[in-house]
C-alpha cells in the first residue's frame, strides 16, 4: 500500500508504530492506575475480594460459587502477601463449608467483615486505612488485564490489517470507558475479554499457519477465559463453530504461509493432527481450571457453579430499559452499549460494518472473518438471552472483537486524507469523552443517553452507579463546607461502616426507598442512581397497589419535584434541601 508521506511516516514506519503503541500502552497503565485509587469499592468486589483471600489463606473454594475463582485468587493472594488478616470473617466461612447453599449470601458478609472490621490498620500508600486500602492493592495486580487486552487489539488488527489497522484497533480498545473503568476493578468483565480475544487471536493464527505457538497460547487462554467466567463457556463455542467451518475451507494462501495448518498430504493424516490439536487445547485448559480451583475436583466444582448462577438473585428483580421494567428484554444490550459508547465508537463500528461489505480490499481471508466474527456473535446473542439486565459490562468480552474487525478501516482509508480525517476526528472525539468522564468511566453516558442526572430513568445497576463514587462525594463535601451528609446506597455494606471508611461526615441508609417519597428539609441527600431507580420503580407498584383499594398512592419527592443539582462521583445524585429547612417556621 502507498501512502502520502505525513502518513507513512507513522503508519508505513514499523518502529514508529510500535512506539506509538508501546506509549499507549503504557498510557493506558497509568490511567487504570489512577482509576484504580480513585473509585470507593463496588457492589461486586467486595464478595470478589473477600473470596478470593479466603480461597489462598484456607486452600478451598467455598465462597463466591457464581464466578470461576482465577481473578478472585488473584486479588487475594496480592492482599495476602501484603498482610491481611482473618478475624471476625472466619466464622461465615465456616458457615458457608456447613450450608453450602448460603455460600453466595455468605460471602458479601465475609467481604464486608474483612474489609471493613478485620484490617483497620491496614495501610497502603495514597489510600485511607482499611478497607480503601485493601480494595486498593487487591485491584492493582488487575490493571494488567486491560493493558493485555489492548495489546492483543493491536496484534490482531496489525496482523491482519497491517501496522494502521493495529493503531486504530488499539485507539478503540483504550477509548473505550467500559474496559477503563471496568478494568481497574476486581471483577471479571475485563480480564474475560482480555483472555477471550487471546484465544480468538491464537485460533486465527493457528488456521493461518499451523505453529505450535498458538495451539498451545489457544489452550491457555481458552482456560484462561474459562477460569475467569462462565460465559466463556458461549466463547468457546463460538471458538469451535469458527475452527469448525474454517477447517472445510480449501486452503488459502497470503504473506504468513498456507492456512491449512494440519497436514498438506492426506485426509487420515489431517484428521488426525485436528483431533490432537483439540485433545491438546482442551488439556491445557482442563490444567488452568484445574490450578485456579486449586486441584479440589475442578469439574465438580465447575458445575456447581454453573448451577449457582444467580442462585442469590430475587425472583422479583425487574432491570431497567427505556423506562420499562422487566426480568429480560431482548434488546438491552445493544440499547445500553448504544446509550454508553462514545459516539465515535458507534460511527467507526457502523462503517467497518459498511466497508466489510463495500469494499473488498477491506477484507480479509474467510478464516479470519470467521474468527473475529463467529465467537463475538455467539457470546452476544447468549448474554443477551441469558444474562440479567443490569449492565452493558457483560457484552466487554464480545464488543472488543469488533475493534479488531474495524481495523479494516485503515486499509479502506489507504492513501486518503479525507478517511484518515473522519477516522482522526472519530478518535479524538472518543479520547475528549474519556477525559471528560475521568476517572468514572464506568458511569459513561453519551448524547444520545441524556444527562447524567436522569439517565436513571433509561438504564440503571452498574450502567451508573455501581458504589464506586464515596471517595468523590467525601471530597465534595469538604470542599463545599456540607456538614452532613445523608447517603442513600445501594451497597451491602453497613451504612457506618461505609461513611467511615472512605470519610464522609453524615448518616447512610442502605438499600432503602423510603427517604426519596419522605425526605427531611434541611438534609443534603446523596442518592444512589441505581437506589433512585429502584425508587422509580416502588412508585410504579405503590401506584398499582393503591388504585386497587382506592387510596392515593404515596409520589416521589426527590427526582420528581426536586430535581438534583449536581452529579458526584458518575453515579450520586445530589439533593439539597438545608434551603427548604431554613423555610420551616
């Protein structure tokens, strides 16, 4: 390909590139680093890191049966080394061995008595003692997930859409606000979509070229994935429908060598390598499910963690989309990533799909197609029929092989610098959204969501307001001299505890509607988005429950006529009503 000399000079330069790549890279651990230390825990980690230590300190895994246990061993075994302590916790541990049914329930409250009243001297360096510091260092080792998945982006776009592809892949990756903010958490969102666009990426190059590398980086990363989530289970399917259908491919041939990778003679001969190779991925994977269930019966404990799956739910859970409360709907993720993505985001995946179809020198081989396609398909069309609606997170793991795929936009922009414009103006848009949601890109909303302040009323849970906003709130109110607080959470965290771990002067009342139809003149509220959601909702069944016996229904007072005046932390709506208190007589 020929390009005009301003773009050759980065995109035609091999070292250029992968300077430029290396930099963002490492950009990229700086800003999850700084998220990391800026956000208060969410409502996952504290089960996540509480599991994860019991797991290394007592050698079984008991608590947290809905998630496979490698992040969580992680987290744990990093707080573990540095000095954590059980003491009050231990007791719902045991609990947890004698009902193995209340292993879900138990270990929120194992979480919340390790973090926040084993450890209070517990110190790590830029964050308060307690349970912020142990949240903090349990998150740290994390940050590499993120890194690992923009730097998969970068190779599996370079490589099949050259050095250009691979930079706009990465740019997608790191403006991203889901991987940003997801990323630097101790749950499993990101690390699954690092791990799964591993294993899609050794499965292409394996087609491609046959080498051992990448059978044995497929089975890796395929238990990786599968060590990590649930959902990856979809994946794998999608890995083996893609493997499948690429293996009746007559054999192709580019720059990297033949793509019939098992044997070029006879059809015995390649069965038998395709067999071997499958024999040879699935034993990998079988020995890191095996490690991070530490040897106790791995396949056992796999499915009773399959079957435990939203085992601590209720029944009566309705999620939010548009408005409308229901258990499922079919359309809830496409409309969260569509209300949450940076619009330039949404334009470069609408083109790459555009261009796949218009323009040839935009694609590539069926085998890749197939790779990038066919497993991200898969894994969105089952979280979309499985999974419980309170999070556009679930989808990181499939979303992330599109930017991969949109890669190809670098070879339809070629020489054109009117493309290479768009494609810049797209990014920088993207990279002036990240900035400006900083650090609470979990609580990312775009245009097409609305304002902060009533995007409640579209998407709710961890759309917004996931817990991650105390540390903010504390350092709003000394800076606009609040002398009290009262904090309405969604949290499974006693409220006192939970004021004073990250210093916020006030009282706290958790998982309770009842203030928003009932609030106090003269208190400042600091309202949960997903709480005010949840509100909306109470209101609705009041509403219903009171026509039928002839009562007027009780009516939201906070977020109906008063409106909040601010948003603190992506996700706390402010209600001041110290003027409404001065007006009493």
């Amino acid at each position: 390909m020929v390009l005009e000399p301003r773009f050759a000079r980065l995109l035609g330069s091999p070292r250029a590139a992968g300077i430029a790549a290396a930099l963002v890279l490492g950009a990229l651990a700086v800003v999850e680093v700084d998220v990391v230390r800026s956000l208060s825990i969410t409502f996952d980690e504290q089960s996540h890191i509480g599991a994860g230590f019991s797991y290394v300190t007592h050698g079984d895994v008991v608590l947290n049966p809905e998630h496979p246990p490698l992040v969580k061993l992680i987290a744990g075994a990093t707080i573990a080394a540095l000095g954590v302590k059980e003491g009050s916790a231990g007791p719902l541990l045991a609990l947890a061995r004698e009902q193995p049914a209340e292993a879900s329930g138990a270990s929120f409250a194992y979480g919340e008595r390790l973090l926040f009243h084993d450890n209070p001297g517990f110190v790590l360096a830029g964050a308060r003692p307690g349970a912020d510091s142990i949240v903090t260092a349990a998150r740290l080792p994390l940050v590499v997930f993120p890194v690992l998945l923009a730097l998969v982006a970068y190779a599996w776009a370079r490589a099949r859409f050259g050095r250009g592809g691979g930079l706009l892949a990465l740019a997608l990756v790191v403006t991203y606000p889901d991987v940003l903010g997801h990323g630097a958490l101790v749950t499993t969102d990101v690390p699954s979509a690092a791990v799964g666009l591993a294993s899609g990426f050794a499965l292409d190059q394996l087609v491609r070229d046959g080498r051992v590398r990448w059978l044995l980086l497929l089975g890796l990363a395929l238990g990786g994935a599968l060590a990590v989530k649930f959902s990856a289970i979809f994946l794998a399917a999608g890995l083996a429908v893609a493997a499948g259908v690429a293996a009746k491919l007559g054999p192709e041939r580019d720059a990297a060598g033949p793509a019939d990778p098992f044997g070029r003679a006879r059809t015995g001969t390649r069965l038998g390598a395709v067999v071997l190779a499958c024999l040879v991925v699935a034993a990998l994977a079988v020995l890191i499910l095996s490690v991070s269930y530490l040897g106790h019966a791995p396949f056992s404990a796999y499915r009773r963690g399959l079957a435990s799956i939203y085992g601590n739910a209720s029944s009566t859970y309705r999620g939010l989309c548009l408005g409308r409360y229901e258990p499922r709907f079919w359309y809830y993720f496409l409309v969260a990533v569509a209300l949450k993505a940076p619009l330039g985001t949404l334009g470069l995946l609408l083109a790459a799909l555009v261009v796949s179809v218009a323009a040839r020198r935009a694609r590539t081989d069926a085998r890749t197609e197939l790779c990038l396609h066919v497993p991200a398909l898969v894994l969105f069309v089952a979280t979309s029929v499985l999974a419980a609606p309170i999070g556009s997170r679930y989808v990181i793991p499939a979303v992330v092989f599109l930017f991969v795929s949109a890669g190809r936009l670098a070879a339809w922009a070629g020489a054109s610098a009117a493309r290479w414009t768009v494609i810049g103006l797209a990014l920088v848009g993207n990279l002036v959204h990240v900035e400006h949601e900083h650090p609470f890109h979990a609580s990312s909303v775009n245009a097409l969501g609305g304002a902060p302040g009533s995007f409640y009323r579209l998407l709710d849970d961890s759309n917004q307001d996931w817990g991650q906003g105390l540390k903010a709130l504390a350092r709003w109110q000394r800076e606009r001299d609040v002398p009290r607080i009262t904090l309405l959470s969604s949290l499974l965290v006693d409220g006192a505890d939970l004021l004073a771990a990250y210093g916020v002067a006030g009282e706290a009342s958790v998982r309770n509607t009842r203030p928003l139809f009932f609030p106090e003149p003269g208190k400042t509220y600091a309202v949960s988005a997903h709480l005010m959601a949840r509100g909306v909702f109470d209101e609705m069944l009041t509403a219903r429950d009171a026509r039928m016996v002839g009562r007027e229904p009780p009516r939201l007072v906070l977020g109906r006529s008063v409106e909040p005046s601010e948003v603190v932390g992506g996700g706390l709506l402010i209600f001041d009503l110290r003027a409404a208190g001065r007006r009493q007589p």
